[in-house]
C-alpha cells in the first residue's frame, strides 16, 4: 500500500473547518500541519482537529516540514505568494476560490507551478455539482431555445 500523502492547511478561516472535514474524508491523505497568521484560529482549527503542528508563518511551515501537498484556503490577494512558495518547495499546490485578483497573477501562478514541475489546482466544484449540471443538461438540450437572459442564485445547505 503507498504512503500517506502529507499536507498542510494554509489558512484557518472561514473555509477551513470545511476544508478539514473533507480532508479527514479522504482516504490516502491527511493534512499534518496547519498555518495562519492569527494564532486564536491556529489554535481553535488545531484543537478541534487534533493538529499538533502549526505554524503562524508559512516560509516556517516549508522549512520544516515535509509535505506531498498544500491546500491554500486563504484570501486572494495571498494566493500568489503562497502558490509560488510552495513552488520555490516543489510542493503542489491547491488554491481556494477566487483564484487571483488578476490574470497576470493567475499567470505567475500557473507559470511558477510548471517551471517548478509541480501540480496546481484551484478549488471551483460547482459546475460537477447535480444543479448546474442540470441546468448545463437543458441548454445543452435546445428544449429551451437560444438564451438571450438568465438569472441563477445558488445557494447550499451542505454545511
């Protein structure tokens, strides 16, 4: 059987109770340390998940530890030089939503990660999710014509 693959969590806000439930989910992964800047969130997200490990500054985080993978759950104006640290780490990356504040951000992003021959990935699952794909089925479909006007509010009770 191969190793479990080691991560860290950048960012101990408002997705990352989320973000640690679906990681405690998936089999062949876990996340082994935790980083963010307020040390009261470190400390709640770390308690509530039994993580040990933490960091309050993420150049710290790359130099000790040793990780498969990194989930950025931060703000976007973080994202790049997060992203492009754990390029500098070849350490793939995953990026919470929205991605970058601008394309040329976007690009140094993309561009670091495959200089660095490492994977990058963004967060954005909701075009899998049933109701978009239902929505995307009957325009697909022509049932309804030619669009010319839409308005969609999404909302989730996935907690």
């Amino acid at each position: 059987m191969a190793a479990e693959l080691r991560g860290a969590l950048i960012g101990c806000g408002f997705f990352a109770v989320n973000q640690m439930h679906a990681w405690r989910d998936i089999a062949g992964a876990s996340i082994v340390a935790i980083c963010d800047r307020d040390s009261e969130r470190l400390r709640i997200v770390g308690d509530q998940f039994g993580i040990t490990r933490r960091y309050t500054d993420a150049a710290a985080l790359f130099a000790a530890e040793r990780l498969d993978f990194v989930d950025i759950a931060t703000t976007a104006p973080s994202h790049r030089p997060l992203v492009e640290m754990a390029a500098r780490h070849r350490v793939p990356a995953i990026c919470q939503k929205p991605f970058a504040p601008t394309l040329a951000d976007a690009k140094a992003m993309a561009k670091a990660c495959s200089d660095a021959g490492v994977p990058l990935m963004v967060h954005e699952n909701f075009r899998w999710q049933s109701p978009i794909q239902a929505v995307h089925a009957v325009l697909d479909s022509g049932d309804i014509g030619t669009p010319f006007f839409g308005r969609i509010s999404f909302r989730s009770a996935y907690d």
